[in-house]
C-alpha cells in the first residue's frame, strides 16, 4: 500500500493503493534498472573487484536475487530453489566486500539466469498471495517493499562502483541536464516547535519505527545544498591544511591519505579544476551540488563557514514543514517527479541547484529528496522503542557512534526508497558514496 493525498474540501485525505499493484511496479523497475546499468560492461569487468571498497558487479546480481529467493519465496512458504549454504556466498554481513571476489561467486551468465529464474517464481508466487494479511511481512506488503528498496539501493552501490572503475570506461546515456531556476542565496528559517519524527508508509523501514514526537529549538538552514563552487572556495583557501576547521579524527585521516580535496577532482593550475564522471573528464559544474565528500569534510567546511550540520531531526522538521502537516516528501505525498527531485539514476550526476522548483518545502527549502545524501550531525541510532524487524542485521547491528546519519537520497536513489523519514547511514570517512551537505546555525 502507498499513500498519496487527495483534496476534499479542505482536508487531506490519504487514499491506499493495492499493495500488490505497488510491489509489481517496484519489483519490476529494480530489476530494469539492474540490467540496463550492466548491459554494457562485458563479463570480464562484471566479475572484476574494481575497488575494495566495493564488491564485484556480478556479486550485486546474485545477491539481489538470493534476497528475494529468502524473502519473497521461501519466507512466504514457497519452495527454495536453491540450499540454504548457498546463501552463505551472498550474506553481505558475513564478507565484507573487500574479500567477495575471493568467493565461488556465480557467472555473469549463471547469475543471470538465477535472477530470472527466481524472478519469474516471485512473480507467480504473489498473484497467490492475499491483498489483506494478519501476516507482518505480508501486511501492506511490508516484505515486498523491503525487496524492492533492497534492489534499488543495490542498483545505487553499482553506480558507485561504475564510477570508481578505471580498467574499462563507463559512459552512460544520461538525460538532459536541467536549466536552473532562480535559487534564493540565503537562509531559511525553521520555527522551533514538534516534529513527528520517522515513518507511516507500511513500506518503512525498521530504523524509522516508531514514529514519536520530539521539539526542534528554532534554527536556520541553508535554502540549497552547498555547491561545488562553494565548497572549491574552501578548497582553495587552504581549509584542508588548517586544523581548526576538522574534527581532530578528521584531520588526522585526511593527513595520512593526504586529502586534499573531494573524490574525484583533479587540479589543473592555478583555480583550474576538472573531475572524473563515469569515464569523462569535465571541468567542475560549480552550480551543483558537490558530492563524493565524507562527514569529515562536510564537518569541516561547516565550521569554517561558521555553521554546522543540521542533526537529523532537524533536518526532517525542515522536510516536514513548520505547519504541523505530516508529509510523506517536503512537497506533500504525491509521488516524485522530474520537476520535484532528481531521482532514478536517469541524471548520473547531480542538478543544478533550483532545477526542481516543485520539490521546495512548505518553509522554502530546496532540494531536500534528490541530488545528493546530506550528511547530518547526527549517530546513527534507535529511535526509544525501536524493534528490529524482520532481522536483526539490517539496522541494529549498525547502532552507536560510529557510522553518521545521511538523509534526502540522492540522484542515484529511487523514489521507491525515498522519503521524509528515510534513515541512511555511513562511516565518516566514506566518499565513493553520493554525499553531499547543507549547513545549518543556531538562531541567536
């Protein structure tokens, strides 16, 4: 079931689509979009570890469809297709990705066919199915959604991995790049107040449960992420070589990897900068969004700015809005479109700031959902009352202080899993990620 909103009069009401119309649709553009980001690339570099950071691509395919053979088939009493040890090779949890091309990965071909296999029993499987259950996978098709975000954000981790590879190059057919719009250069101001934190969509994930009440002290936000251009000028005016702008863990990393600069830039003379962007050189497009920094770096241009990240409860009230309506997208709860947020992958890369005047909160941000993760402020923690569902290893072991919260999706993210409450997560010093920041200050 997903919910989108209706005018009666002057209420809003939620109206419910079948659950099983919405796991067709989102099952069937995770599995498109899988085939159409591989279609290129020949076996030899599907099977290749292009980073040790990432996995290589063929483990991706597999791992999706065993997913679904566990989740959509034999958790839902259907027959398995394959041994359960078989599930050890693609148990993300138990090899990190640096060690998984040392593993009996299957074929590009074999993997391949896998999917298909287990994909045209899933789709079986759910006409058999009942629309209402007291089941909780089955209700409002919470396990069917949790699949299909799954694939898309493995479809995410594949274009990180597509951008990091060097031994054959990637040019992607990508739509137009967007004319901006007129993007106010200021702040905004949130009003202090409640903000009803987490998710309703029978779709959320466990990290967002349960949905509580807490009160945000009143705050200013930047009205748009920063941008490349912005955050060069910190670049260049020596901020990675002064200790004061960085968390001294920070610091202390960027000078032992000798950083000096976001992920994939490339100095060329004196303010002369190009990056790298799925095999094509190009000069910065200083009117987006940067990305590919870690929490570090955004940790520290905040604070050479004179700001500082937005916690994430902060950043879910300027989602919401200051007028107390709950949202499912700062916009309301229809669906994201090209003119609210960039989203789909369809982009590779960011827009420019004011491309997507329809996505602005009811308070004046923009860009909120698409273009880039924000970093925020914030651990990554349980919500009080929190309960791991279905498993354990999908949130709860990553609770503490040592991963930080990102929020917003970026271009590379699907709608599907994409909204207001939607918790990511990461190490500070991660960069191949999509992640970019807005800075925020406290009203004195």
């Amino acid at each position: 079931m997903s919910l989108r909103s209706q005018e009666q009069g002057s209420a809003r009401v939620r109206v419910a689509e079948p659950w099983k119309a919405r796991a067709r649709r989102e099952l069937e553009a995770g599995r498109e979009r899988i085939q159409a980001m591989l279609a290129p690339l020949p076996e030899v570099e599907l099977m290749r570890q292009h980073s040790p950071l990432m996995s290589p691509l063929v483990w991706d395919v597999a791992h999706v469809a065993n997913y679904e053979e566990q989740w959509l088939l034999r958790a839902l009493g259907a027959p398995a297709f394959t041994d359960p040890a078989f599930d050890a090779i693609y148990d993300a949890f138990r090899h990190p990705r640096g060690n998984r091309a040392t593993l009996p990965l299957l074929e590009p071909e074999a993997a391949w066919a896998y999917a298909t296999r287990v994909r045209s029993a899933v789709d079986a499987h759910l006409e058999t199915l009942p629309e209402d259950s007291a089941d909780p996978l089955l209700h409002g098709g919470f396990v069917f959604g949790m699949v299909a975000q799954h694939a898309q954000q493995h479809a995410e981790t594949l274009a990180a991995t597509l951008q990091l590879m060097t031994h054959v190059e990637y040019h992607p057919v990508e739509a137009l790049r967007p004319q901006p719009g007129a993007v106010p250069q200021h702040e905004v101001l949130i009003p202090g107040g409640p903000v009803h934190l987490g998710g309703d969509d029978p779709w959320a994930y466990d990290n967002e449960r349960p949905r509580h009440t807490v009160d945000v002290a009143p705050f200013l936000l930047d009205a748009h992420p920063v941008t490349t251009g912005d955050f060069l000028v910190f670049v260049e005016s020596g901020g990675y070589a002064d200790p004061r702008w960085w968390d001294p863990k920070g610091f202390a990393w960027i000078q032992a990897e000798k950083i000096a600069h976001p992920l994939f830039w490339s100095p060329q003379g004196q303010h002369v900068w190009l990056r790298r962007r799925f095999g094509t050189v190009e000069p910065l497009p200083k009117d987006e969004p940067v990305q590919h920094v870690s929490w570090y770096e955004a940790d520290a241009y905040a604070r050479w700015a004179g700001k500082r990240l937005p916690t994430e409860a902060e950043w879910e009230k300027a989602a919401q809005g200051s007028d107390g309506v709950s949202r499912a997208h700062p916009w309301g709860d229809a669906a994201p479109t090209d003119a609210h947020a960039n989203l789909g992958g369809t982009r590779w890369g960011p827009s420019p700031v004011g491309s997507h005047p329809l996505g602005r909160s009811a308070d004046g941000v923009w860009g909120l959902l698409g273009d880039v993760w924000e970093w925020t402020a914030s651990d990554f923690q349980p919500y009080a009352g929190f309960r791991a569902f279905p498993y354990r290893e999908y949130s709860e072991v990553f609770f503490g202080d040592t991963s930080k919260v990102l929020r917003g999706g970026a271009w590379a993210s699907a709608p599907v899993a994409v909204r207001n409450s939607f918790r990511n997560w990461d190490f500070p010093i991660r960069r191949q990620i999509f992640a970019g920041f807005r800075c925020a200050r406290d009203v004195r």
